[in-house]
C-alpha cells in the first residue's frame, strides 16, 4: 500500500512540476507593455469610442488569463515609434492591408509585415479623388502625371511609398486636401473611403468626384515577432474569439449602431 502511495504522490508531483512549466510557457513573459495609438479623426478618439472599448476588453481579459498589462496612450504616429524602438510588445489600432505586397508596411516604416491579430475593424477601401472637371482616376498606375496628395501619417498604397516615381505631398488633413484637390493646387488626392467626415464632403458637392474602390484595409493588433510576440498573439486572437462567442463584442457595436468600421461577426 506504502509503495503505492509513493507512486502516486510521484505521478502527482509529475505531474504538478509539467503543468507549472506549461504555465511558464504560456506565459512566457508575463510584464506587458500594450500601446493604444490615438488617431485622430477616424474610428477611436481618447477614452472613447468603439475602438478604445474593444481596447480596454482585450487588455482586462488579458489581465485575467495572468498578464501584467501596462498601457500607454499616445498619438499613433509617437506609439508606432515607440513599438519600431522594442519598447511595446503589442501596439493598437494598427491598419493591416490585406494586399499582394509588404512593401504597404514602409509607410509605418515596418520591415516586414507583422504579427498581426484576427480584425476587429474594416477601414474600408482606398478612393482617389480628383476635381469634377478632370477625369476619374480607378488605379494608382493612372496618376502617372498627377501630384498626388495624401494625408501625413496616414496608411497609403504601397506604391506611393517614397522612394517613389510619383509626385507625391503629405498634407496635415484631409479638410485641406480636399479644398487643395477642389482648387486645383493638386490633381487627386488618394485616400480611406471613410476617413474625411460625409458632412465635409457635402460643402464640395459637385467640385469633386472620385473612381472605383480598390484595395482593403483592416485593423486589429500586431506583436512583435518573437516567441513572447507568437505567444501574446496567440492569447489575444484566443480573447478576440471568446469575446464574439460570448456576445461581448456584439454589445460593444450595439453601443455605436451608426458606426460601419466594425466587422459583424455573425449574429
């Protein structure tokens, strides 16, 4: 009886050390620094929005499965640098375009393309607008001899990343690109469907026009690509899931019935 005791006081221990090494392993770094990148004019804005709370919902649940969560909050552009220096080991909102080439990244200056999460948003489409005079422009190759506008740390096609053969300006806002375009201190303005506010738009109306849709752009978070970064993904896109199966996510858009950046996941 003794030896078997022993035996299974054995297996017991065995069996406590592996699961406690699992837990280190799933966790392999368990102090996360988790940047929210403020964007100014699109889908979040400070302390509000659909974005920061789908934000505040990952990082608790990420609190609860074990992680030590430290957030900082800073424009995108200053949060962008502050992930590029290793000093965030998650960063979001962040555009993912689902494209055929990483050179779309160069604009956020990343080297390659990220980890990147299951999406949470739709950012829409690209457009390029041009004054009614001229005609619509439907890709990027038929701006050869435009000067093309884009807003100044916004995400742009990949071709229009410098070096480029385009004659390409970054302008502060899409306000002012849209009168520059209206005006004709530039021939088109390339740009997300949804960025500039509709309401702007119609001071315009009958001044500009704009082609065909082209190109996808979705957000969610990106991790750094190490093991810690595979892992973190891994917790993340594991709360992403539960949190649409739970309804959690559902809850959040029914807050913001009006807002068409985020994904319906189903029902």
């Amino acid at each position: 009886m003794l030896k078997h005791r022993n035996i299974r006081f054995f297996i017991c221990a065995f069996l406590c050390f592996t699961l406690a090494q699992l837990s280190s392993l799933a966790h392999a770094k368990s102090e996360i620094k988790i940047g929210y990148g403020i964007i100014d004019g699109y889908i979040n804005k400070d302390q509000t929005g659909p974005g920061y709370e789908i934000f505040q919902a990952v990082t608790k649940r990420l609190e609860q499965r074990g992680y030590q969560v430290d957030i900082t909050t800073s424009p995108s552009k200053r949060s962008i640098a502050k992930y590029l220096a290793g000093e965030l080991d998650a960063l979001f909102p962040i555009v993912m375009y689902r494209g055929p080439s990483a050179n779309n990244y160069k604009k956020w200056k990343l080297p390659q393309i990220p980890l990147y999460s299951s999406p949470l948003y739709n950012g829409g489409q690209f457009v390029i607008y041009n004054k009614s005079s001229r005609p619509k422009r439907n890709t990027i190759k038929s701006l050869k001899n435009d000067h093309i506008g884009v807003i100044a740390g916004a995400f742009i096609p990949g071709e229009l990343k410098a070096p480029t053969l385009y004659t390409v300006s970054e302008i502060a806002t899409p306000q002012q690109a849209f009168k520059m375009v209206a005006v004709g201190r530039i021939d088109s303005f390339v740009v997300h469907e949804n960025w500039a506010d509709s309401s702007f738009l119609k001071e315009l109306d009958g001044h500009l026009h704009y082609g065909k849709k082209f190109g996808d752009i979705y957000g969610g978070f990106i991790t750094q690509q190490t093991d810690d970064g595979a892992v973190l993904l891994g917790d993340i896109n594991h709360i992403i899931a539960t949190m649409i199966v739970d309804g959690t996510y559902r809850q959040i858009m029914n807050r913001y019935p009006n807002n068409e950046f985020l994904i319906r996941y189903g029902k």
